[in-house]
C-alpha cells in the first residue's frame, strides 16, 4: 500500500517539511482547501487540494532528481517532477481518469486536477504499484503553477 506518512496522522495539519524535503518543492503550503476519502468496490481514493506561495522566487519551482521517496514496498516505481504536457501520453494515469467516484465533489476537484495536467507549464510526478502488467496503485502530485495549487491524490487497494 503506497499510503503517504504525510496523512497517516493529523488530517488537518500540513507535514511542510513532506513538501520541501521529500517532494523537492519550493513551496509553502498555506490551506487545505478540499480533502475527500471514499471507498468503492475495488479500491480507495484520496484526495486533497493545497494552496501555497512559492518560497523563494529566486530558485526552481523543483529540485531535478525528486522527488526523493523511501517505499515500504519495494515493487513501487517512482518518477521524477515532469512538465504536464507529458501526461497525455502516460498511460499509467489512466487509473485517475478511470476511477468511479462514489462523491460528486471528489469528482468535480479530480476533473479540476485532470485539467491541469493537460496545461504544460504545470507539473506532475507519480509512484505506483502494478500488478500484471496494471496500475493497481497510484500517489500522484500535481502542481498547478497557474491557479498555485497543489493536488495529492491517491488510489490504493482495500
């Protein structure tokens, strides 16, 4: 299970050294301005949405080489930071567009995060479990440079 340390404890309080140590991001995160967690069938999505400023305006929005994620699993595959014009072609994140979304609302933010990996100057890196062949599991981030917002979103089995 690809859950992040990040949720695993306060839901209400923001881990920012998560941000800038793990993810490589030059970011501060201000609000959580939506969180969802739903069940379906199969599997389980969750769903957060931050606005933030960028630290220091002098430096990258990202360090090359992050982000930088120890796994419990050894099995997960990582990417680093990517501009948003590569999504279209990735097919392991046709399990975000895929997923049945039991809440509107979680639907509606999911579409909002959709649209943003389809403007290249925002960013985008994932790591992922599959299971033959598949993309079972997914943790993505995905920073909206436009809008300074920045969505986690995850899907995992039950």
């Amino acid at each position: 299970m690809l859950m992040l340390t990040l949720f695993s404890c306060d839901f209400d309080g923001v881990n920012q050294s998560f941000f800038t140590g793990e993810l490589g991001l030059n970011v501060k995160i201000n609000e959580r301005t939506f969180h969802n967690w739903e069940k379906n069938e199969e599997n389980e999505m969750n769903l957060n949405v931050y606005n933030y400023n960028i630290l220091e305006t002098k430096k990258a929005l990202y360090k090359d080489d992050y982000p930088k994620r120890v796994y419990h699993n050894e099995n997960t595959i990582s990417t680093t930071w990517k501009k948003a014009s590569f999504s279209k072609n990735d097919k392991n994140l046709e399990i975000v567009s895929k997923y049945i979304y039991e809440e509107t609302k979680s639907k509606l933010e999911a579409q909002k995060m959709i649209g943003a990996l389809n403007h290249e100057e925002n960013l985008y890196t994932y790591s992922y479990l599959e299971t033959t062949g598949k993309v079972t599991e997914i943790q993505l981030f995905v920073v909206d440079v436009t809008n300074l917002k920045l969505y986690v979103y995850e899907i995992f089995s039950h």
